[in-house]
C-alpha cells in the first residue's frame, strides 16, 4: 500500500465563544497577535505572517439568547482545527485516497485565502484539509483586507472532483487557486451551521 498523504503544517485552530471581546484580549496579550479581520462574528488573528493562527466565533451574535454556555457540539469549544498541504495537488490527491476508503469531506469551500475540504472524525470533531491560494503571506494578508474577504469571508463551494479532472486535464494549479467567483457566499456547514446560517445570506 502507497504512503498516504500527509499534511505539511498544522494551520488553525477555530473556537467558538461567548465572551468574544475577553477572548480576542486574551489571544492578542498571550501571543502577541494582531486581529488580521473582524466583524461582530467573526475575528482572526495571526501571530506571525500566516493569515490566521486563530479564528473567534461569536456565539452571542451567531446564535443569541442561547442557554448558559456549555461545552458540546456546536457550543463553546473548539469548532475545528485545520491542516495545510503543499499544494493543490495534494489535497485532491488525499480528497482522493480518503473518498476510495469511504470517506468524504462535509464542506467543500473555498475561502478566498484557502481552498479547504472539511471531515468530521468518528466522534464529530471537525477538521479542515487546506492549501495556501497565493504564494506569499503578504499576498494573503491583502486579500483579507480586501473587499472581496469582507463580502464574503466564507466563501463559496466547489466540486472536488471536478477540481481534480481538471488538474489532470492540464490547467495549472494556478488558474485554480484564486477564487475569481465571490457569491453566492456558501451555507455554513458542520458545527456551526445553525448558529451561521444569517452570514449566508
């Protein structure tokens, strides 16, 4: 059996909240980071020249009125973690070896600054497969601060394979990569899709 493909980095980590301003505080006096973008939802942060190291949902905006906080599914708590391949590539090339063992990705999204495939283990922890979309940090940062970020910092979804037939057609990774279609912006999906649902539209 051929090695299976591994991630490069260890990305990410999101988290969901109810004390969004004490938590961004808290993220910014320990690491030293700098939020990249935020709204009253969302806010991430990097503490270095990745785009984001963290990201911070807003529970009380994402889903008011709620019980007292609790850990669990869809509450206060880690949302996902994320890993990052090398390239494109890669990330079809797993898509592809995890869908011949009957596993599939819940969310097929691209973010704008990532192209991301998103499973939940048997438990239902998150996670989100990624490739980088630009070739420099500074790049990336631009694009977050940019107006298609803040129109649409979810993203819209994609078919992988169709992705992938197309790489094996001969376009370039780099034709893929930027995401030159910004809307609709796609329905959350996964632990925060109920509490996400009004950023869709």
């Amino acid at each position: 059996m051929p090695d299976p493909i591994r991630p490069r980095t260890f990305a990410h980590v999101v988290y969901r909240t109810r004390r969004f301003q004490e938590m961004l505080r808290w993220y910014q006096r320990v690491f030293g980071a700098k939020v990249q973008y935020g709204n009253d939802a969302l806010a991430f942060l990097t503490y270095d020249d990745e785009h984001h190291r963290f990201a911070i949902a807003n529970l009380d905006v994402l889903k008011p009125g709620a019980a007292a906080p609790a850990a669990g599914r869809g509450e206060i708590g880690v949302d996902h973690v994320a890993y990052g391949f090398a390239s494109l590539a890669e990330l079809l090339g797993k898509y592809e070896e995890l869908k011949a063992l009957g596993i599939r990705p819940y969310w097929c999204i691209h973010h704008g600054v990532t192209v991301s495939l998103y499973y939940g283990d048997p438990d239902g922890n998150q996670m989100e497969f990624q490739v980088d979309c630009f070739a420099s940090h500074d790049e990336a940062n631009a694009f977050m601060e940019g107006p298609h970020f803040s129109a649409n910092p979810i993203g819209v979804e994609y078919d992988p394979d169709a992705w992938l037939a197309r790489l094996r057609a001969g376009e370039s990774e780099q034709s893929l990569l930027p995401r030159r279609v910004h809307l609709p912006v796609s329905e959350v999906r996964g632990a925060l899709a109920p509490a996400a649902a009004h950023l869709a539209s």
